[in-house]
C-alpha cells in the first residue's frame, strides 16, 4: 500500500485531553508509511505551527452561516491538493462537516467517539444518526465510550472499534517513587477543566475539608482553569481552605505537578477515558476516581486505586485518608500503577493500533449504498459551492 495521506478535522486545538492525544499521534506516525494533515474549524495558529504539518485553518462560523460553503469549497481544495485519502473527525461540528465533505471527495471516513455523551443534544443525536451511512468507520477511547455511542446511535457495534489513549513516557520521563515522605505535608491533587459542571470539581473542594479536619497539615492542588475558577474559589474560601489549596490554572507540563502528588483525583459524574487517571498512574500516584465511563476500565478497586459512585466526596475523602495513612498500600499501587501504564497504555501501542485501524479501512470495500448517496449528496452540494457569493439557506 502506498502512504496514507489522513486529514484531521477538529474544532481547534488546545491543551485539552482530546488534543493532546491527537497531537501524540500524529508525531508517532510512521513518516514512511502516513503522512499527517489537519483543518481546524477555528484558528488554532500556535499548535499549528508547533505540529508542523500540512494544515488549513477554516473560519466556520455554523451550518446556517452563508461562510459554510466557501468553507467547504476550501476542504475541498485542500484534499485535493494534498490527496487526501483518509478522514477522521473529532467532535460533533467536524463529524457534520466530515460525512459532507465525503459526498465531494473519494475519501475513506472515519469518526471518533470520545466521550459519554453529557452535552449532547436530541437534534445533534439526530445529525449523526443519519450520517451514519457516509462513514466507514469509528474510534472509540473505551468500551464504556463505544458501548454508549453504539446505542445511543444506532451504529452496529462491529463498525466501531476500541482504541485505548496512551501515555507517552519517553515525551517527558517520569522518575520511580521510592517512598510517601510522610514527614512533609501530604498533597492530594486533581487535573481537571474548570469549565463544567459535570467535571464536580466542587465534590473535590468538599472532599479537601473533610480530610483536612483528619489530617489539618494536607494540601490540595486543583490544576486546570475555566470559568468556574472563580465561584471554585469561594466556595474553597467558605469552607476554611484558602490556605491549604491551591489553584495553579491551565499548566503547559502537569506531570511536573503530578508527581508530587500522594493520591490522585477525579470527580466527574461523566467520562470518557480520563488522560488525568493515566497521567496519574504513569507517576505513580495512587487515584481515587468515581465510577464513571472508562474509569472502570482501568482503576480496579484496591488493585491500583478505588473507585467511588459520583457526587459522593464522604466516601471519596474516606478513600484518600486510608491511602494517606496506609503508606505501604500506597507503594503497592504506585508501583502497580506504573507498570500497567508502561504495559497497556503508551503511547506507542496507541499509535500502532491508529496505523494498523488505518490500513485496514483503506483495505476494505466502499459500500455501494455509500457511494450512491455520496455521489447524490455530493452533486447538491457542489451546486452550493458554485452558488454566488452572499447566497445562504
């Protein structure tokens, strides 16, 4: 098979989890065999130049916008121009623009599902239910994700396939912890957006008092920025704890913060496959993390850390005391943790699994009912393209 030339098309990027993956991957990919591209629907100008691949930056302001169609009339350009033959979206917007752009070039289609869904809409469930047919297939970042996105589709499960983040340990190395110092006040920390109220960062706030009053010496370290900052804060205030947490903001390099962590935090009521668990356990660091999602799926209670039911921080700080002053258990699973990171979640094994996924997309058959209503949707929307300028819906 000759190079793959894939095109990722995302919102933008950033330093969220979902960006950060997808950066890992494209560097790990074999130049010989995949050549990387990426468009994102808004200027995403620093990442872009830091990447230093074949990129396009849209300006897509909405499906109802007039701007959509010299938007696609670009992304049809740039496939052309750099012979595209591979697609994958990120997010629902891009999954949208991704099965319209396939009606305009012959490309194989690929979409990602990363999450479980909490800020879904009935009328975007809609959109991607009937897209379905222009895609060829699906990524999930966990069982949890693919399950979710299998039913509440109504994709076929055998059309969406299970590739878990990574890890990337060579990226920025990460020392062995040799002991729990408890001579020096303990740290409990928690790598989250700021952003929404699904992540319950306050559960976390609320936690922090009730493991203060056990062990008043503890700090707590909220990493990660939005605009629930501020309301956070207060309530960290109200509760006594001005002194004993701090609030970093968006950081460039958390692992640096990360490995002075005792015991790791995760709070939302909803997730796909956290990046902050794997970054915990690739430390070292015991985690405490509600059963949501994927989380599952990688923390084993009592095996590399315990999980909790969301929205319950009584039982969390139960949890984070008995790592706290059990700092034998706590060696245990930090060495545990370590390992099953280096085993079955690097970086590497992630971007070999993406390349072998590719190849066998780009091995198999187009669908006849794909290209009939490709090539149907396709001849409506190059009539769009052609429209004049000024022309909306």
């Amino acid at each position: 098979m000759s190079r793959i030339n894939i095109l990722y098309l995302i919102n933008e990027l950033g330093y969220a989890g979902t960006e950060r993956q997808l950066v890992r991957l494209m560097q790990g990919l074999d130049p010989t065999d995949f050549c990387p591209h990426i468009a994102t629907l808004r200027p995403s100008s620093w990442f872009l130049q830091q990447l230093s691949v074949p990129s396009i930056q849209l300006d897509f302001k909405g499906f109802k916008d007039n701007t959509l169609f010299s938007d696609l009339a670009r992304l049809k350009a740039f496939v052309r121009e750099h012979r595209i033959n591979l697609v994958q979206t990120f997010f629902q917007d891009p999954h949208l623009l991704g099965a319209i752009l396939k009606c305009l070039a012959p490309v194989k289609l690929i979409g990602s599902f990363r999450d479980m869904g909490f800020w879904r809409t009935f009328s975007g469930t809609v959109k991607i239910r009937l897209s379905d047919f222009l895609y060829d297939g699906y990524i999930a970042n966990s069982e949890a994700v693919k399950n979710y996105s299998s039913k509440s589709f109504r994709i076929s499960p055998d059309k969406i396939t299970r590739i878990y983040n990574g890890f990337h340990f060579s990226e920025r190395p990460v020392p062995a912890r040799s002991s729990f110092n408890q001579t020096d006040p303990m740290v409990v920390g928690i790598v989250a957006g700021l952003n929404r109220k699904v992540k319950r960062v306050h559960d976390f706030i609320t936690m922090a008092s009730i493991v203060r009053a056990t062990l008043p010496d503890t700090r707590f370290v909220v990493i990660g920025d939005g605009n629930l900052k501020e309301k956070l804060m207060g309530y960290s205030d109200s509760l006594g704890l001005k002194k004993s947490i701090s609030f970093m903001g968006a950081v460039t390099n958390p692992i640096d913060h990360i490995m002075k962590f005792d015991v790791g935090v995760l709070t939302s009521e909803s997730e796909g496959f956290s990046n902050a668990i794997i970054e915990y356990m690739a430390c070292g660091v015991p985690v405490v993390a509600t059963d949501a999602g994927g989380n599952s799926e990688i923390v084993i209670s009592g095996e590399n850390g315990y999980l909790v039911a969301a929205g319950n921080p009584a039982i969390m700080a139960e949890k984070v005391l008995f790592l706290l002053t059990n700092p034998s258990h706590a060696r245990e699973i930090s060495r545990a943790n370590r390992e099953k990171v280096a085993r079955y979640y690097t970086v590497a094994g992630m971007v070999e699994q993406h390349q072998a996924y590719y190849q066998g997309i780009l091995a198999g058959p187009l669908h006849k009912d794909i290209i009939w209503n490709s090539r149907r949707m396709g001849l409506a929307v190059d009539r769009g393209l052609r429209a004049p300028t000024g022309a909306g819906e």
